[in-house]
C-alpha cells in the first residue's frame, strides 16, 4: 500500500484514486475494466475504442477523461498526513481476502491504524442506535467474551450496540474495527471521537469514501456490505424491523456468513427485526459460546479468559428485602411504565416512584425513553 516519499507509489496510488474518483465509475465498472488492462494507468490511458471493447458504456468512457481531482487531492494529502493513514487497493496482496471475495469488493480501502488486522478471525456486531439497557448490555458483554476467545469485533461506530461493541473489545484488549460512512478525515457522530481514536492505536477505522466525504444517508446502507464483508459471522443484537441492521443481516447471508440474532421480549419494538431474522433461518444464540461452538469448524479459537457473562436481564434481588424482593418480581423483564406497576402491585403511584428510583440506585432497573423502565444485570 502507499508508501510515504515514495515517488513510484506516489504515481500508482494517484491512478488508482483517479480511476475510482471518475464520476460514476462504480465498484463493478472497475473490476470490469481491471479484467481487461493490467492496472489503473493503463485504463486512464486507454483509447475510447479499448474502452468500449471492455464493455463500458459512452458516458463511463467520458466520465473517465474528467476525474474529481480535488477528491484525489484530498485523498493523497491524507495518505501523508500521518503514517497510520494507509490505502488498500483491490491488488494489493494486503487487502483483505474476505472482503476480495465480494464482486462489488471496494476498490478503495482507506484505512486509519493497522491495516493487517483486516485479516485477522472478525464477527460483526450490529443493532439499533437506541437500544433498550438489555440490548445495550447483551452487546458489551457478547462482544467482551467474543474478543477474550480470540475473535476482533467489527462494527460501525454507531451510537446505541456499535459503540458498546466496540468500547467492550477495546477493554477486554482484542481487536476492534469500524466501517464509517464518511471519509477518515472526520468521525460520525462526533460524540465518537475519542472511541473512534481509540480504535485507531488498538484496531482499524476502514472507509471507502474519500477524505472530505460528509455523512450522507445513502452511504450507511452501503458500507454495511463491508461490516459484513470482513467477517466471517454477524451478530445483530437488538434491531427495530426498518434497522439497517437488517440490511446488514441479508448483506451477511448473500455473502455467506454466518447470521446470528439474539432474541428479546416480544413487546420490545428493537426485537421484532431479530425474531424477523430467526424466523428467516438466522441463528438463535443465548450465549457468546453459542456463536463460538457454530464458527468452531470456520476457525480455531482459544478458550475466554473469564468465564462467559451471565446474560439473564437481573438477578432474583437476593439482598433485597422481602417488600422490595417481591416488587422487583413484580417488575418482570419487558420494559414496562410506573402506571403498568401500579396495576400490577396496587400500590400508589408515589408509592412506586419511591421504591424504583432506590431500586434504580442500587443498580437494579434503569430508565429509558417514553418513562419505561427496564430490568438490567446486577453488577458487583
């Protein structure tokens, strides 16, 4: 890959950014033209009639004469800005072999950290941007045991399940990748920007957009194909039926990875997209050895350092007193509201608001939105 200084990489790296810079020139046109001409430089100096011989159209012939040269000017400033900025190309033998595999594979991979960790075993750990305390939780602790066993976590760097991915691999010392949506020269949301440096000196960030590109709705739903495309299993955690996660999860089947989906209450909204996916074939997992005992015949793995987290919603409230023991039964594990309790229990809705903000204290419920309340671990 680029090489700083370098004045041969230099020239090969710009044909390969101008190339991919011409406008509407995608990822299959250019793995079109590379099974025709020996390299980029070789396509940009092509007559138009080689082109047309290559099978492209009219407008892609011209589109090639008019490359976006401000977005190759960015791009190579980028590239040596730093020495932890790199760049992937398609035919470099680091590129990852995975992602190879795909036939609209990025031409491009601008990468921020360590590109040779692309290849190491990954699983893809997705879900919703406003999960319930469970979900959030079930992603931390699944990715904390996957990441001790051996395995690196690939996500988006998304609020809400990417973040707690991504955070929990980072604390337990494996390996953590995020595909962004923009280019590598800024981070989205910037409420990650710390994370996102922090997963810069322990993993990879991975883009294929340019240096300069803003967040756009439309390229969330594309680089999802890479979250799933680097790895060899994805996880969704917890995901509304409209999530992107779902994108991703049909993404992952198509390419042949292996799909897991955690279940969760029925009256949780953030569920339905996971029990969509287990009803389409995808895998049932309660447990990071669930995942673990289905990818044994992929790859081999060392057992977890810790033993793997409990992942029930709460515990029994074996410390609590009787009142409150049977309040917390009362409480159930779907999320629930201060007006359903008072139902349930018959107590005043004072009466209630007192014993579940001391509950919540003492770290066994948590609020969410909408005023519902979620039973959570009881951590030590």
């Amino acid at each position: 890959f680029f090489i700083l200084g370098d004045e041969v990489s230099m020239e090969h790296t710009a044909a390969w950014l101008r190339l991919s810079a011409s406008p509407g020139i995608g990822a299959r046109r250019v793995h079109q033209l590379l099974e025709h001409f020996a390299g980029p430089a070789e396509i940009l100096r092509a007559k138009p009639g080689m082109l047309r011989a290559a099978g492209l159209e009219s407008d892609a012939v011209a589109a090639l004469q008019a490359p976006d040269e401000d977005a190759v000017s960015r791009a190579l400033g980028w590239l040596q800005a730093e020495p932890q900025n790199h760049l992937l190309t398609v035919r470099d033998a680091a590129y990852p072999s995975r992602l190879k595999q795909l036939h609209d594979a990025p031409p491009l991979l601008f990468v921020r950290g360590s590109p040779e960790l692309l290849e190491d075993p990954l699983i893809a750990i997705v879900g919703s941007r406003n999960p319930s305390p469970t979900g959030r939780d079930n992603a931390y602790d699944f990715s904390s045991h996957l990441g001790r066993c051996g395995l690196g976590i690939v996500s988006g760097l998304a609020l809400g399940i990417d973040g707690q991915a991504h955070l929990a691999a980072l604390q337990s010392g494996a390996p953590t990748i995020a595909v962004c949506a923009t280019g590598l020269d800024q981070v989205y949301p910037p409420q990650h920007a710390k994370l996102a440096e922090d997963i810069t000196r322990a993993g990879a960030l991975v883009s294929e957009f340019y240096p300069g590109t803003p967040p756009r709705r439309e390229n969330f739903p594309r680089r999802n194909r890479i979250i799933s495309g680097l790895s060899i299993g994805l996880l969704v955690v917890e995901a509304g039926l409209r999530s992107g996660s779902l994108i991703s999860a049909r993404l992952a089947g198509e390419q042949g990875r292996e799909v897991f989906a955690i279940p969760g209450s029925i009256h949780n909204p953030m569920s339905r997209g996971c029990h969509r996916l287990i009803k389409q074939g995808a895998k049932l997992v309660e447990s990071g050895q669930d995942i673990l005992t289905e990818l044994a015949g992929l790859i081999e793995l060392g057992e977890p350092v810790l033993q793997d987290p409990d992942t029930e919603p709460g515990d029994a409230g074996e410390n609590l007193d009787t009142d409150y023991r049977s309040f917390l039964e009362a409480c159930g594990y779907d999320p629930f509201t201060v007006d359903e309790l008072v139902q349930r229990t018959k107590l005043t809705s004072a009466e209630v608001s007192s014993m579940l903000l001391i509950l919540e204290l003492q770290g066994y419920l948590e609020s969410g939105p909408g005023g519902r309340y979620t039973r959570v671990p009881k951590r030590s």
